[in-house]
C-alpha cells in the first residue's frame, strides 16, 4: 500500500489488514457459496437461514428477529425465505401474541435437510482452516474476538 498524505502508519497497517481479513473472507464464502450450490442447489443465505431457524425454539422465530440475526432487512429475510416455504423446508405462521408479525420454524423435512447439509459444511469449512495448528486457530479466535465488538451506532 502506497504511502497517503494524512495516513498514518499504524492507519496504513489497520488497512491492509482490514483488505486482508475481508479477501480471506470473501475467498471462503465464495468457495463454501460453490460447495453448497453443487451439492444441494442451496445459497449460502438460505442456509443461514436455515441454520438460524434450526436453532430456533420449536415455536420458530419471529421474522424480525431472524433479520436482527443474520443482519439483514426484512424484505432480505423474505425473499430468501420464499423458495424455501415453496419447498416445505419452512412454515410460516402469524405470530401468536402479535397478529401484526409472523414466525417462521423448520419443518420435519427441513430439519432433516439442514442435518444433511450442516453435516457437510463442517467437512467444508474444516477443510477450508486445515492449513491452521490448533494453536494458530485459538490465536485467530481470540484476535477475531477482539474485533467482534466494535461501536457499530
């Protein structure tokens, strides 16, 4: 990285690793968005959400609260959920104590595809961090939770 008038140095190493973190990032998505795709026609979005509702109370998740967890608008939220309801992975119901808002759970048959995918994606992302030691990935945890709990307001 080129020197900036009015950057400082440890600006300059905040950058590159910021480039760094959000490249390896984007690496492993993409890969683990391929996988995915291949072997179960699934995105990686409808997997969270997936992921997300599995571990969800059996009374499921208000609609709401799953975009608060995977960081996303509602609208997000509805429209990856869509071909899920379509495939029988998802119900969605109104909710009970909040006629204006809706729950969303896993069906049987979404349970039992998620176990399968889940069960997959660890092979995956376990297969994606092998070049780390046990040691090097606690470091990376523990460097990762440093970061985790920025000032986002």
């Amino acid at each position: 990285m080129a020197n900036h008038p009015g950057i400082t140095e440890a600006q300059q190493r905040a950058l590159r690793s910021w480039l760094k973190l959000l490249g390896s990032s984007n690496a492993i998505r993409k890969s683990l968005t391929a996988k995915m795709q291949a072997a179960h026609g699934v995105s990686l979005s409808r997997f969270d959400v997936l992921a997300n509702l599995y571990r969800a109370a059996d009374e499921g998740v208000r609609l709401s609260e799953l975009s608060k967890q995977l960081m996303v608008s509602n609208g997000n939220v509805t429209q990856v959920m869509a071909p899920l309801l379509k495939e029988g992975l998802v119900d969605r119901k109104p909710c009970p104590n909040d006629a204006r808002a809706a729950v969303a759970r896993l069906t049987n048959k979404g349970r039992k595809t998620f176990e399968a995918m889940a069960a997959e994606h660890a092979l995956w992302v376990e297969d994606l961090f092998a070049p780390l030691t046990a040691h090097e990935h606690q470091t990376l945890h523990s460097l990762l939770e440093k970061l985790s709990t920025p000032d986002l307001d």
